[in-house]
C-alpha cells in the first residue's frame, strides 16, 4: 500500500510540473503528510486516507486526466517497482532522494517553501527516466541544503 501511495504522489508531483497555479498550501500538505506517515510506518486504514487524499488532490489538479482515452503518461502514477529495473546507481540515487523526501516531511511542522520546492522536486526525480546521475546527485546536494535549512 505504501508503494501505491508513492506511486501516486510521484504522479501528483508531475501533474504540478510545469504548472501554474494549480499548487497551493493544501497540496504541498498533502505531500508533507502523505510522506510522514509511511515514514513513520503508519497502518492501512492511515496509508488508505493518505492514499483517497492525494487521489482527490491529483483530480483537483488535473481533473481530465482521470477520464482521458488517450493518457499522455505525464500525470500517470509511478509504478514503484520500475525501481528495481533500474542500474543500481540510479536506482541508489533516487532511494536516497525518496528518504530524504521523507526525513524532510517527517520533520517539518509547517509550510516551509524550502522543504516543499525539495519534496515535489525530488519525487518528480524519481519519477522520470530523463534525470541522469549528475541530474540526482545535484538533487542530494539540494537536500543537504533543505536539511541544513530545517534545523
């Protein structure tokens, strides 16, 4: 159930991408919360709530895409088990991006546009196959800097 949560925030976050207007401080604690209860390994019936909120959130953002004969795959959700299909390095790089996405929604109590910019920015990451080793790594150093702003 937690992979099929990911899944869909990834596909929430790409829905954002490149969009203007449709996130608001709703959507960004939908991620914040979404993400702090895998992390804290929460149970079904939380996991399943998270999982009709971000749902509800994607078909605020991009309500046709749910009815779309022909779906583009830009707001589709991400199958968490293409993962494993990557090299290892990417696929290292882009667990480590989950994680720190994750420690940040775990520890952050309010909205704080530092940590939302990483969180969105680091599930569209994981995400699309066009990001490249220096693309993630980049990203983990953007992390060091949401951490470090957080404390």
């Amino acid at each position: 159930m937690k992979n099929e949560l990911l899944g869909i925030l990834i596909g929430l976050a790409k829905a954002l991408d490149g969009s203007t207007g449709l996130e608001n401080e709703n959507t960004n604690s939908i991620f914040r919360k979404c993400l702090k209860e895998i992390e804290n390994d929460s149970d079904e019936d939380t996991i399943r709530a998270c999982i009709d909120l971000a749902n509800a959130e994607k078909k605020r953002v991009a309500p046709n895409c749910f009815y779309c004969a022909s779906p583009c795959l830009r707001t589709s959700n991400y199958d968490m088990n293409a993962l494993n299909a990557l090299p290892e390095e990417l696929k290292e790089l882009k667990l480590h991006l989950l994680n720190g996405a994750k420690a940040l929604a775990a520890k952050t109590k309010t909205d704080d546009p530092v940590i939302d910019e990483y969180i969105r920015t680091a599930l569209l990451a994981i995400g699309y196959e066009t990001y490249e080793k220096q693309d993630l790594i980049s990203m983990l150093d953007m992390f060091n800097r949401s951490w470090i702003h957080s404390i």
